[in-house]
C-alpha cells in the first residue's frame, strides 16, 4: 500500500484538496503534488505496461528521468500522450489516463508476449519477420502496428497557444539547485547579464530534501534568501519550470518555459520556447540516481532510493510500509533514516559494500536499523506489486541465504552527472573510478565562436556530489567564466556541512555471479524491455560498439533516452566485451534533454502565419471573382476563375477558347523583374545568358535562357533593352530571388571589377498580360498611345500612358496570341486591371488563370522551367540551339555543356506526342522500352514533361522527352498507364498551334 | 546556428540572416580548360575536418557576399573577410598558424 502520511510534505498544501481522475477513477490530491505524488497517496503504483511485453510498470523516479509513469493527459483539443507523471504539476479536474494496454491497466493481453520472452529477444525485429514474404504485409506489419507506441497520437489539432521568446545573456546557468544558485550569484556579482533556468517548479533542488546545512542554516533558509537577492537583480533573469533543452553551436541555447500546463484555460500560452544566444553557459544540471540490476527489479514498488525519499519528505507520501534499502553507497542511507523520521519500517538495508563503515550508516544503525553488507538481492517477490526479496551473497551465484517480507524495494546504484548540455557540442567525458560515473572533462569542452570553452560543468554534474563538494565546485567554476569574460565577482561564497560519505562500489549485476534465468529478468531500460541478458546477447552476436548495440537492443532508446539505463547498459556491455568502461564510452547525447512539445517548437507559426504570403496587387480582385487560388512558391495565383457551377476543368477551357477568340487578362505580377545596369551591364548579360544579350537594340524584347555552371538550364526569361546602359531581366516566378541571388554572386566574387548594379524590382511592378486578336482594340479604347504593329511590333517595347497611367508595353506572347504585357507601379495595378475589364467587357475579355496559361503555351510548344527541366536537362536536350551564341568565348555553363556525355546520342530529347485516340497522356508516364532492366523493371526511352487536353484542338497533346527527340517524328510509341495499361502516341512537333506564329504577330 | 560577422556591414548575424555558399576561393574553369581542371573546379571539394574557408552571403542583411574561414571540428571562427580576394588575407593565416600549428595552409 503506498498512501499519504499524516505528516509532512515541505511542497503540498494540506490545506488545498484537488480533485482529478485517473482511468477513470475519482482521486483527491493536494495542490503541489506532482501526479506521480498524488497516484501514490491514492495507492495507485501500477501506472503503465511496459512496450515489449507488457509487464506491470510503476513509478520508478521522481522527476524527468522517469521511465514508466508516462499517462495520456487531458481530452480532444487539449490531449497531450507520453507527459511524465512525476513531472506533471496536479491541478483540479486533471484528467489522466494510463498508457499501452488493452483492454485495460489491470487486466491487459499483450502480457502473453511476456510468456513468449524466449523468442523476443534483442533484434527481434531483424531475426523475426523476414520469412514468409506474404507475412509481412499480413501478419506482421498489422501486428506491429496495432503495438508499436506508448501514447495514443491525438485526434484533434492542437488547441493551445505557444509563443517564443528571444535573449541574450553574458552567463546562462542551466539548473536551479544550490550549485545553479551559488553560480548564479557569483556570475550575478560581476554585474554580468545571468539568466538562471530551472525546470522544475521549485528551486533548491535536492538539498532541502538531503537536509543539509548552508552557512550554518538549514538548506531551505539559504535558498530563499538567495532567490529573494537574485530577484532584485536587473542583471539577472530567473524562470522555473523552463527546461533547458540542448546548447547548440556558438552559445545558442534552447529552453521550454512550462507556463500554463498546470493552469489550462486561464488565457496564457502553454509553454514559451526560449531561443538564447549565451556568452557561456554553466551546466548545474545535478545528477541521476541509477537503479541496480537483480532479478525482478522491474515489479512495481521498486523504486529509486532517492524518488523514495523525495516522495515522503517532499510530498508526505509513503510508497509502501516496509521499505528494504539496496544499495552501493551511503547517499541512500539517507532514505532509510528519512523513512524511519517518518515513522515507517526499514526492515533491512542490503549493502552490497564488504564493509560498511560510513557516518550515514552508523546513524542508520544507531536508529536500530539492520544492516547486511556484502549481500544482494537475489530476487524481487511479486507480481504486481513487490511482496518481498529474496537475499544472497553479491560475490555469488544467487543462493538464497534469507528472504524478508517488504512491499517497496528502495534501491540506489550510485549517481551518474547529468552531462547532456556539456555534450550536446562535442564536449567530452571521461571515466571517474572513484565514483564510477562519467562526467565533463573540462581539458575538452564544446568550444565557442572565439575557441574558448563553452560550457562550464558545475555541482553534481560535474561530479561534485555532495552539498559540500557542489558548492564549492559550483563556486570556482563560476569566478572562472567571470574571469573569462573580463570581470570580477564580489561577495563570499557560501558553504555547506554535510554527513560525509565513504567511498561507494560499483555493481552493475546484483549478484555478480548471477544465472542466466536471474539475468533474464534484470531489467535496463523498463520502458523498452532491455534486460541484461538482451545486451549480453547483443555482444555475444558482435554488436560491440555502444551505438550499435543500443540500436539492437533499443536500450536507451525509450522516451526518457537512457538517463537511468544508460551507464548500467554500458558497463554490462562493457563486461561481456571484458573491455574497461571508459573504452566502450557513451551513446552520442542530443537535445532536447527532455521532450519539448512540438506545439512548443512551432510557436505561433501555425495556420495563416505559418509562412508569409505574398499577394499581388490584384489579389483581391482575384478572391471576389471566385478565382481558384494555387500556391506558387509563398505566392498565390489565380489557377482559373469558375464561374457558376463550373468545374474548373471547365473554367479553364473557357478561359482559352475565349482567349484565342476574344481576349483575355493574366495577372503575371509574380513574374521575376531584376533591372541590370552599368558600364558593363551587356558584358555581365552576356556571360549569364547563353544568347547575346548586350546587343539587343534599345526598344527590343529577347528570349534568352541561364544555364548553371554545369550547363543544366536553371532559368528562363524576356529581357527587355530599357536604354543604352540597362536592361530588364524578366525571370520565372519562383526563379526572381534565387537568380537575383546568382548575379550578386558572379558580380560580388568573380567579377568584382565590373561596373554592373542589380535590383529585384519584382513586388514595385503589377504585370498584365493582354492576349488575344482583340488585345489591341481594347488598348486602342483605354487610348494613350500607339500600339500599332508598327510603332509597336512583335517583341518590341515602348514607354507610354494607358488610360492616363504610366505604364511600359512589352509586346511578348506566352499563349500564341497577339499579346502585350503591360507593367505599372504596383500601385496603380489594380487601377489598370479593372480598367481593362471595364472598357473590354463588349469585346468579350475575361481573366484566366495560370492552368489556361500553361495549357495555352504547351499548345505553342513552349517550355516551362521545371516541367521540361528538371536540373538535368541542358537547352541543346529541348531543342533550344537556337538560344545559344556560337560566337561567345564564354558564358556561364558553356563548359559544362562541353562534356562529352551530354553530346551522346541516347540522351533524351523534346518532342510533341499525340495519343493516336485523342485521349491525355497520364502525368509522369513513361515511354516504354523493350526488356527490363537489373533490377526486373521495364526498360524506358523517355517520359512525358507537359500534357493537357487541348480544348483548341479537341484532343489530348504532349510534350515529352524521348531518345533521339524531333528524329523519331512519326514514329508510334507506347506510354505506361495506371494500374499497368499502356497509350499508343506518335511522335510529332511540340508546336501544336499555329505554327507559323501568325497570331501572334499582327 | 553559427554566428559570423559581416565584413561589410559589421553585423554578428546568426541562421536567420545568412546563407551559405560552400567552399571559398574557388578558381573557376571555363571553356577550353582541361576535364581535370573542370572536374576539380565543379565537384573536387576539401571538405575537411578542422580548417576551412566558406562563401557566405548575408542574405538578409546588407545582401552581400563574404568568405570565413573557421574550423569545421571545434566551429571556431577566426575571421571573416570580403569575397574580393583571391586567397585569405596574411592576418588571417597568421591567426590561424598561430592557433592550429600543425595545420598544412591554405594551398
């Protein structure tokens, strides 16, 4: 029975009930419990079943590093799974339930896999399900997913707020326990910027609970009176409940402020993530008690000797009322003496130490508690829920000498510094005999922008495990990073007295000697159901490196990522590899330290401002025309424009029929406008272009293409000769940054002594394209200037006024039609479009979208960047010779056009395709060709780029890429369809429409 | 997550500001040189672990083009420096000999 005492809990208030549920079940708890304190007073230690073979798990630990109690919190919007129960603040109307079973906690069937443990071994995953092939998908798969994962995955978005927030500091400390706050009041001192972090709700860490004396007070007094001096600081930042989640290249640290999971609904953001930029940071991060490995260590009621002692000093909560001690060092002492103040039973403490002579015990001892040294528990009685052990020599084999009924089983392994923000950088550890743990090696630590160390190990974390020793350490360490940044401390150092502690003895198997059936039931990782005899297996198969059999294994590899299983997993490696410890060394540790909700790393970067979108002048226009919006790159383009019950298939249509027959409006402001000016402006175009582009006579519109370096096709565009010493460059609408980018590069690093200036001037312009035969009358009726085929011909470009706006005419065609695209200030854009539509509405003119565009310009045999590219393609592929100066020495990508592979006859080519029954050729198919390749897949010759159905031609047209291109004209070929059909096709010229180009220029 | 200086604009600019650009000092290779010459210029990269020369632009900031040279091990930086140089500057090499005596130089 674990229960509530009538006494006690420096944390709860008595006064305060809460009422919460649990599966279910009604419970009352006290206002500064945490869950795990609450579940216990109400007698409720079966928290959870284990992933592999569903065991009964309990609660192990009192804080982060708790592997079992993880719970499903809250319900719908508000449901969060795999939240830590002894990190959970209690709060009234929690609800919480238990996690991995079915059909319930007590009662759960999956438990049959423990029976089946034999032939679940490490690697199962590997060994098990390879044969039959069929059973994968069958038996297996299903199987394992129906099992796989703690949590339920939650079925309603997220309902809460999240927010981040920025800072700077000089000194960040990471840890509110004594040594966090003795660091921080030297750092403090110096007048330094200190922000002090600590992810629990109450500051002083372990101390309090350890009842040791700081300047002759007890531990609390010093704490608060600290705490009280820190916060008049303005030099100083403090936040509790804010988890300090990984330290990052050059001081960059991430936090998770915890603001409102305690107080849901009153308003605030759930968390706060913290992004930091830090001078230095000091790591005062404590330390983690390890459990010992004996058979039977996974039943519930076996506890951490420290989670024991936390749960009755701190919250009045007694996990059991015979409690037997197991332990290798005298720290745990201090539970029993705590136990036994508390009025409980301590029938025995097991000390696997040969002798035991420390101050603690002899207090233990004083108290008339027994004390057998040199033993160790052979095995934990119980099922689910400890009755007893079972106890044995620590030098033997497992005979059981004598067996004593308990109900809670306290055991301490020793304690292992929390290293992980002193390595998440590459910071490196090594080996401490003495007290057999690895801790921060300060000769090489993760290293800052300036090459000096980053971060700073203090207190417990740095192996300073005594109150005493932390803050001594803690001290040193910090006047140090104060002396590294250049200034002085003031004030004196606080000093502790505490019971001092004889030399602990590692044991990583209770008993040493243990059998194969002890050693199949002592447990490492309990989340993941790794047990000793898992990672002797796991060597014995040649898993030898650490990382290797951590993956085999899954040991370490659970939600709480090793902090308990870690370094016994290790050694036991260590030893079935007889190699010493510090020779098989650690995993790598990452952030987070803890999990950090992903709510939490999103912030407010969700729904309309998860990216910035960016709208045209006529955006709105588009939205109260119905238009059909499509995202291209953050811009949003009106695809097509429905117009009553259309579909938009049909929509588009519409929008070319009447395009070819009356005309229509395209908002092509998105279209990328880079001006290039200066001396050496045609120069410059003339290496970025594969045609010349520096003799375009003033007034004139060419076609040109940018290839890459390796002469792949990277960007196409009009480029508009504006005067003598500047050109309008026009690129694709995703392409305007990206080539802005590339001049910059070329002009800034290669030739810098150019006289070229560049400006993307792509969001001050509003583009329309005005296309169809009757594209000139209705500029004729806006009036202004003349747009004459011959003051204006076909790719020309005149200055002039439309409808008393400024505006510049291009007369450049993208559909085939007679067409002009007209640029005005962005501002004026809107002006002119509704001009436009008012004054052409008896000429019938409509807008379209983007999807009649496209259609219209594969009807022309034009090429689209990124349908008939892909980054592999070079012009010559697409027939675009024509785009390409023979006469340059060079230009950007022309030698990579120059390998000899690309000039191979089997590359593949552009040609139009035509389906010999009309129908559209599926997007991304095939050509096929005889026979198969290594791999038993059909044999290809080329593959669609571009297809549509044509609503001018009545009929499904294509282009496409295909071995030997424009020489396979009226050759027949096969395309693949879905499921696994095929579509005859002939070859034929892309140029569907009007091949002459007499539409378009009139 | 690295911070770099801009030698233009003197800012300490971070991730949201900068974008890289691979390796620094890179002569290029046009039409007429050899397939070696063209191979090592297109895809021969160092790629070492410790001292390295980088191309970075401080994309959102003054927009313009600057070389760092940091190590690739230890992320410190020992200096940046304008793109308008054809190898480091004589101070930076000597900052870096100074600090990484075994390392080989720059060529």
């Amino acid at each position: 029975m674990s229960t509530r005492l009538q006494k006690g809990g420096r944390l709860i208030d008595r006064s305060s009930a809460v009422e919460f549920t649990f599966n279910s079940k009604r419970m009352r708890g006290f206002q500064g419990d945490t869950l795990a304190a609450a579940l216990l007073a109400n007698d409720q230690m079966l928290v959870g079943r284990s992933f592999k073979y569903h065991r009964p798990r309990g609660i192990v630990a009192s804080g982060a590093e708790e592997p079992n109690a993880l719970i499903n919190m809250g319900t719908g919007a508000q449901f969060a799974p795999n939240q830590r129960a002894t990190t959970t603040e209690l709060f009234a109307g929690l609800t919480a339930r238990s996690q991995n079973h079915w059909p319930s906690l007590e009662m759960d069937i999956g438990v049959v896999n423990g029976l089946f443990a034999r032939f679940l071994p490490a690697g199962f995953y590997y060994k098990t399900f390879i044969h039959p092939r069929a059973a994968w998908k069958h038996v297996f798969e299903p199987f394992i997913r129906q099992s796989a994962g703690l949590g339920q995955a939650p079925t309603e978005a997220d309902g809460d707020r999240y927010e981040h927030a920025y800072a700077f500091c000089d000194i960040l400390i990471a840890g509110g326990g004594i040594a966090g706050l003795q660091a921080a009041l030297v750092a403090a001192s110096s007048g330094a910027r200190v922000m002090l972090l600590e992810q629990n709700a109450h500051w002083g860490g372990r101390a309090p609970v350890d009842g040791d004396l700081i300047n002759g007070k007890p531990a609390e007094e010093w704490i608060k009176a600290v705490l009280e001096a820190l916060g008049k600081m303005e030099n100083v930042t403090m936040r509790s409940r804010c988890m300090v989640a990984g330290s990052y290249d050059h001081g960059y640290v991430l936090a998770d402020e915890n603001i409102a999971d305690h107080t849901p609904g009153d308003g605030r953001p759930k968390h706060r993530l913290w992004r930091i930029r830090a001078g230095r940071i000091i790591a005062a991060t404590g330390a983690l008690e390890r459990p010992l490995a004996f058979a039977g260590n996974d039943i519930p009621g076996v506890m951490l000797a420290s989670a024991v002692r936390d749960y009755v000093v701190n919250y009045g909560v007694s996990a059991g009322d015979r409690t037997v001690l197991v332990t290798n060092n005298d720290d745990a002492y201090r539970t029993a003496i705590a136990l036994r103040e508390a009025g409980l039973e301590v029938p025995l403490i097991i000390d696997a130490r040969a002798e035991v002579t420390g101050d603690l015990p002899a207090k233990a001892r004083a108290m008339g508690i027994r004390i057998t040294s040199g033993r160790a528990v052979v095995k934990v009685k119980g099922g689910a829920r400890v009755s007893g052990v079972a106890i044995g020599l620590q030098a033997g084999e497992g005979a059981v000498l004598e067996e004593v009924v308990c109900d809670v089983v306290a055991m301490s392994g020793g304690w292992s510094p929390v290293v992980h923000l002193f390595s998440h950088c590459g910071g490196k550890l090594i080996w401490d005999d003495a007290q057999a743990h690895f801790r921060p090696d300060s000769a090489r630590p993760p290293t800052n922008q300036d090459g000096a160390s980053m971060v700073f190990a203090a207190g417990a974390a740095n192996g300073a495990l005594q109150g005493d020793a932390a803050l001594a350490d803690a001290g040193r360490v910090a006047s140090n990073v104060v002396g590294e940044l250049g200034l002085k401390t003031r004030g004196k150092l606080a000093k502790a007295v505490v019971c001092s502690e004889a030399a602990m003895e590692p044991v990583w198997v209770m008993p040493q000697g243990a059998n194969t059936v002890l050693r199949a039931k002592m447990w490492l990782d309990f989340q993941n159901d790794v047990k000793v005899s898992d990672v002797q297996l796991a060597a014995r198969e040649g898993y030898t490196s650490v990382e290797h059999a951590k993956r085999y294994t899954t040991l370490g590899m659970a939600t709480d990522q090793g902090k308990l299983s870690n370094i016994n997993g290790l050694a036991v490696l260590s030893g079935a590899l007889n190699e010493p410890i510090p020779a098989v060394g650690t995993t790598t540790f990452r952030p987070p330290y803890t999990p950090v909700p992903l709510g939490a790393l999103a912030g407010e970067s969700r729904g309309e401002i998860f990216q910035p979108l960016r709208r045209t002048p006529m955006h709105a226009w588009h939205e109260a025309h119905a238009a059909y919006l499509e995202p291209v790159g953050l811009w949003r383009r009106a695809y097509c424009y429905p117009r009553g019950p259309e579909t938009h298939e049909q929509a588009v249509h519409r929008e070319i029929l009447n395009t070819r027959a009356n005309v229509g409006l395209l908002d092509a402001s998105t279209l990328g406008k880079i001006v290039v000016k200066g001396p050496d402006a045609g120069r410059f175009l003339d290496m970025l272009y594969t045609n010349v582009m520096s003799n375009l006579p003033v007034g004139k519109c060419r076609y040109g293409l940018m290839c890459n370096e390796q002469g792949f096709l990277s960007d196409d565009g009009v480029v508009v000769r504006l005067s003598e010493d500047s050109w309008l460059c026009h690129t694709t609408t995703g392409g305007a940054e990206r080539i802005h980018g590339w001049m910059e590069d070329w002009l800034q690093c290669e030739w810098w002594d150019w006289q070229v200036y560049t400006a993307n001037v792509t969001e001050q312009y509003a583009q329309i394209a005005v296309a169809g035969p009757k594209a000139r009358q209705l500029l004729e009726k806006l009036g202004g200037m003349d747009v004459s085929k011959e003051s204006l011909p076909f790719m020309g470009f005149a200055e002039g006024t439309l409808a008393g706006l400024p505006v510049r005419v291009y007369r450049i065609s993208f559909s085939g039609e007679l067409s002009y695209e007209i640029a005005v200030a962005a501002s004026q854009g809107l002006a002119l479009w509704e001009k436009l539509i008012a004054a052409g509405a008896d000429l019938g003119v409509q807008p379209y979208g983007t999807e009649a565009m496209h259609v219209m310009r594969a009807e022309k045999g034009f090429i689209m960047m990124g349908d008939e590219t892909d980054g592999t393609v070079i012009p010559q592929d697409l027939n675009l010779g024509w785009a390409i100066s023979k006469k340059k020495a060079d230009y950007l990508g022309k030698r990579g056009q120059e390998r000899t592979y690309l000039a191979r006859p089997d590359r593949f080519k552009l040609a139009g395709f035509e389906t010999l029954d009309g129908s559209v050729i599926p997007d991304g198919a095939y050509i096929i060709a005889e026979g198969v390749n290594a791999n038993g897949q059909r044999n290809t010759q080329g593959r669609v780029t571009s297809t549509y159905h044509s609503p001018t031609l009545g009929r499904g047209i294509a282009m496409g890429l295909i071995v030997g291109g424009m020489d396979r004209l009226g050759d027949v070929v096969e395309f693949n369809t879905l499921p696994n059909g095929t579509v005859k096709a002939r070859v034929v010229d892309p140029v569907f429409y009007d091949k002459e180009g007499e539409m378009q220029n009139v | 997550m690295l911070i770099l200086e801009c030698p233009y604009c003197g800012v300490k600019a971070d991730e949201t500001e900068l974008a890289p650009g691979y390796e620094a000092h890179l002569k290029r290779f046009g039409p007429s040189s050899s397939p070696e010459e063209f191979e090592a210029y297109m895809f021969a990269r160092k790629n070492p672990k410790g001292v390295h020369f980088e191309r970075w632009r401080h994309a959102y900031g003054c927009g313009k083009w600057f070389l760092a040279a940091r190590d690739t091990a230890t992320l410190e930086v020992f200096g940046t420096y304008p793109a308008q140089v054809g190898e480091p500057p004589a101070e930076i090499i000597a900052k870096i000999k100074a600090k990484r005596p075994d390392w080989k130089g720059f060529k």
